[in-house]
C-alpha cells in the first residue's frame, strides 16, 4: 500500500507560478519534476479548503492551479478537522487564520496522511515546529504526518 500524501496550496502554487526569481523557479521544476515522477507513486489527496484557498483573489495560473487538484481525491472539511485547526491557532503552532496552514495541517493529521507536501517552510516544514505539532497532537490523540517539500519525498 502507497504511502499517503496531502497536498497543500503551495504545491500547485509553485506548479503554476510565473515568476522569474531564483527561489519561484527552483520550486516551480521542483514541484513539476515531483508531480511527473513521484505523484503516481503516493496516494495523493487534497481537501475542498486548499481548493477554496487557490479559488481567492485573481492571480496568473489559478484556473490551472485548480485544474491540477481535479483528478485527486479530495477530504471535505469537517467539524472535528476545524477544531483541531482552531487548537493549533489558539496553541500558536500557525498564524491565526482557520482557513488557511491550520487547516491543511488538521485535515492531514485527523485523517492520519503519513506526509503532507508543502512549500511552507515558515509555517509548516519548519523543523522548529514538529515538537510542538506533536505536543499538541498526542494530546488530541492523533498522529502527526511528516512535512516535507518535493525535494525531500523521493522514491527511487
């Protein structure tokens, strides 16, 4: 059985991106090189909240940013997932906005994912963080999945 990931708003971010710095273009053949080889390998989920995320505001590749989502599963947000991201807020692990990290973090721990992709490295891939997630996880009673950028979930 593959292991599972879920993909948050950063990842078809940076697939779709249009800038031309250093650091957008890296992630954005990052991202594309991991979707092209690695996706299949992985059952890969998102959630109707990283969907409504992309859906905000108008910006280059959006309609394309959410086309790349259609042909996953997606996890519709609960009640206990909105909790659980409330939990985080009020525990200070993510910036205070329920829609937004705090969400993508809850839906991944609730439904037990073992790794959620992302390129947010202040707010979730940030080393610093993991104690503290899982702090607060074991006393929620719920497993803590990895967090990682493309670069690092490879299979060979």
């Amino acid at each position: 059985m593959p292991a599972s990931v879920f993909i948050e708003t950063s990842i078809p971010s940076a697939y779709v991106s249009t800038r031309q710095d250093a650091s957008s273009v890296h992630r954005r053949e990052a991202t594309r090189q991991w979707w092209s080889e690695q996706l299949l390998l992985y059952e890969a989920w998102s959630s109707d909240g990283v969907v409504l995320e992309l859906g905000k505001g108008d910006w280059p590749g959006k309609s394309e940013a959410i086309a790349l989502l259609g042909g996953l599963p997606r996890l519709a947000i609960n009640d206990e997932i909105i909790g659980v991201a409330r939990r985080y807020i009020e525990e200070q692990l993510v910036p205070d906005d329920v829609r937004g990290d705090a969400l993508h973090l809850a839906a991944a721990s609730v439904n037990e994912f073992d790794y959620l992709l992302t390129w947010n490295i202040r707010h979730l891939a940030n080393p610093n963080k993991v104690d503290h997630l899982t702090a607060i996880n074991r006393r929620l009673g719920l497993l803590s999945p990895v967090i990682v950028t493309p670069e690092m979930l490879w299979l060979e």
